[in-house]
C-alpha cells in the first residue's frame, strides 16, 4: 500500500463526519468530499520534511490535511498546547507522524522548531502545518528553503461541489487536447445561486438561505475580528466593510487604490489612498483577497503591455455577502453578474492550474484589448480563456482570443496550447476557427 493511499488508511474513517456546535445545536456535518489539491499535498509529503496549507479559514484546510495526519494539534482550542510553547515547543511536536499543527500562525514560534525537528529527523512527511493567515515577516523566523513547502488551498471548485462534470479537463487543454461534452444543465439562475453561496464545505448541505447568512457571518467575522488579529493592528470595522462593498462594486475590474478610496465614501468623507493599501494588505494576508497578476508574453507587436493586477475575492460569494445581495437580485443586475460569474471561473481556474502546476494571469495593452485568463505551467505552456456567462458573445470572445495569438510572438514565448471561451451553460465543442467553447459546468482538473 502506498504511503498516502488515502482510500485504504484505517484514520480516515474517523473524520468522515464529525459532530460540531452550531448556532442552531447540533447536526451532523457533511461527508468528506475529495479535493483537487489532495495529489499535491501527497506528493509533497513524500519530499519534504514539511508542508505548510496555507487558505481562508473556513475552506477545508484541517479536514483535508486529516487525510494525511496521523496525529493532531488544534492551536485555536488546544490551550494546553498553547501553553506547552512557552514551556518546551518541542513538546506539541512530539506525536506520530505526518503531525497536524492546525492554525500554526497562532503561535509563530512553532515555525522555527518545526524546522529544526526536520533538520534533526531527516526525514520526509514529518509535519503538516495549516493556516488561515500569513504571519508578518519576521527576520528571527528561518525561511525553511528545502525543508518545508507551502501549498494553496481555496474554496471548493463547481468539479468539487458536484456541480460540473469535470469532462473538459484544463490539464489536457493545457496539453493540447481538445473535446467536447454534454450540457452541464446548469442555467443562469443557478449559476447566480452557486456565485451567492459560494464553494465553503461547511456550508453545502445548508439550504440557501442559511447559506447566504453563513457567509455574511464569515464576512462579519472578517471585518470585526480578523482583520484586527492578522497583525495586532486597531482597524475601523466600519471603514473595513466601506472598503469591502468597494472592492464588490469592483470585482474582475482593474480598479486602483485611488478609484477604490474614491468609492468608499462615507460620513467622514472617503478613505485615504494609504489607508485603502494598508487595508488591503492586511486583507490579502487573510487570504480572502487573491488579485490576478499580468502576463507578459513576448510580443511581435508594438503594443504595450499594462501591469495592473485584476482585483478578485477568492471566492466570489465574498463580493455578494459585502453587497448584501441574493441570487435573485443578482439576476437584476446581468451587468455585475457576468463580473462575479468570471471571478467564479477564475477561482476553479485557480485550483485546476495548481493542480497542473500552472498559474493564472490575465493580459491587457495599451490598444484596449484584454483577455480573462491565461494559464501558463511552469514548462511555458499556455492557454488563453475568454469567460462570457451569455452564449450570444462566444463569436466576439473567439475574435479576441484569435487577435491576442496573432500578437504573441511564437518563436519566443511560444504558441497557444488552446484557445477557448468558457461560458455559462451550453454544450463544448470546437468551433471551425480552433476555439475551444467550454461550458463552466464541464471544466475539470
């Protein structure tokens, strides 16, 4: 049996479900559902003394990384362990190994002992570290290089919740396969339901409503508490959600701190340009915030490439909690919709590279044109995705991506493994000009 054969591990029956206190008393919380992100973290247990899954708190981190651990420590309610630290940190690392240190960033002091366990051990899979917060940098803290590897983690994809099929896998797109495949049914009404609610495994088998109320809550939690407890840092609760519902109002846009400071107003007048960055800083620590970086290709143009980032939540519900809307007023509004449905497909765009060891840009020049999303692996491949809810603009997406390859210089950063529109509902196919249509509900790791 392999090392990490999660199927076959005896533990892993142990947290399949398990009884939580809720608001309301006690439920029975949903069966553990698979996530892409699990080969990843297999895989690097087996060459590496450490791994450290770092993603928002409430987005599956502890219950995953319990797929692998074969011992645990809970720093957010242990406090004996808590106090431990200050005695002997060595102590709260002694158990079987892979050791689960949940919520490490609560005691940083833990990072550099983790290190020196590894060093001392020699071995790989020893520790599992997860965290819901990147500490502040702090220069006594060894960086860990060759010894303990960080690993993303983000909220559930449309392929994890059971909502898309997976039958159009960006993998093989991203090795120059293309297929078709049958209708997601998935319709836009539902579609503005799933952006509501969003992809938090605690939350889905909660009906609608209380799903909604969750992820207020969780954005009430963001705003009051832990933006204050990121860094010790005193900030104004209600500066914080002004600046939220901007960033909203701005979601899939390239809106700067000055527009963002601008749209912030309130009875003290609009928030600081200083303020906005520092705030977002430290919202960007919390993992909730994740902006799309540019990609600068080699061109065969003389066009000038931009090099403003795309402002995205990392979970598209966020932006609907801080507008305080519903699917129904969503559906109101199609304008704001289409820029919530492309932070969704950016969000499982994000966890789908990851898996194939790529990451997730976005293009704009100075002539105006721009592209949602180009996924690129580390061995420079890569695919550029136009993402339209409506099926009546794949014509318009299509000429774009046609007009951005024509840009690209090939014999430098090299042709498109793909080219494709990712729309809300539909069928995929291969249109006669070689682009991919791919409807959300087909798009698999």
């Amino acid at each position: 049996m392999a090392l990490y054969d999660v199927a076959k591990w005896p533990l892993f029956a142990l947290h399949c479900g398990r009884w939580s206190l809720l608001r309301k008393g006690w439920c029975w919380m949903m069966q553990y559902r698979t996530r892409v992100v699990e080969d990843e973290i297999a895989e690097r247990l087996t060459a590496v003394g450490a791994v450290v899954v770092e993603g928002p708190k409430a987005c599956g981190k502890t219950e995953t990384a319990r797929r692998f651990a074969a011992s645990e420590v809970l720093f957010d309610v242990d406090e004996n362990a808590r106090r431990a630290i200050e005695v002997d940190p060595r102590l709260v690392l002694e158990g079987e190994a892979p050791r689960l240190l949940d919520e490490w960033q609560l005691e940083p002091a833990i990072w550099n002992h983790v290190r020196r366990a590894v060093d001392e051990r020699r071995k790989p899979g020893q520790f599992i570290l997860t965290g819901s917060a990147v500490p502040q940098d702090d220069v006594s803290r060894h960086t860990g290089a060759g010894r303990l590897s960080r690993v993303r983690m983000r909220p559930m994809t449309l392929f994890e919740t059971g909502h898309a099929t997976g039958e159009v896998s960006l993998k093989s797109l991203l090795d120059g396969g293309a297929s078709g495949s049958k209708d997601a049914d998935l319709t836009v009404p539902r579609l503005a339901e799933l952006i509501a609610v969003g992809g938090w495994p605690g939350n889905l088998d909660l009906e609608s409503k209380r799903k909604l109320r969750a992820v207020r809550d969780y954005l009430e939690e963001i705003r009051r508490l832990d933006i204050r407890r990121v860094d010790g840092t005193s900030r104004d609760p209600n500066k914080v959600a002004r600046l939220l519902r901007s960033l909203a109002r701005n979601v899939a846009t390239y809106a700067g701190f000055t527009t963002l400071a601008s749209d912030t107003a309130g009875p003290d007048g609009e928030l600081k340009r200083h303020t906005v960055s520092e705030y977002l800083g430290a919202l960007e620590r919390l993992l909730i915030v994740e902006n799309q970086p540019p990609w600068a290709p080699n061109l065969r143009s003389k066009s000038r490439l931009r090099s403003s980032e795309k402002l995205h939540f990392v979970d598209p519900s966020l932006a609907v909690a801080a507008l305080r809307a519903d699917p129904n007023r969503l559906l109101e509004d199609m304008k704001m919709l289409g820029f919530l449905f492309e932070s969704l497909v950016i969000r499982d765009l994000r966890v789908h590279a990851q898996a194939a060891d790529a990451s997730v840009y976005q293009y704009r020049d100075n002539t105006g044109l721009e592209i949602d999303a180009i996924v690129e692996t580390a061995g420079g491949r890569w695919a550029a995705f136009e993402i339209k809810l409506g099926a009546g603009r794949i014509d318009e997406a299509a000429a774009n991506l046609l007009r951005f390859a024509d840009r690209v210089d090939p014999k430098r950063s090299g042709g498109p493994a793909a080219l494709a529109v990712i729309t809300g509902t539909g069928y995929g196919y291969v249109r006669d000009d070689g682009v991919c249509v791919v409807p959300v509900g087909a798009l698999g790791p």
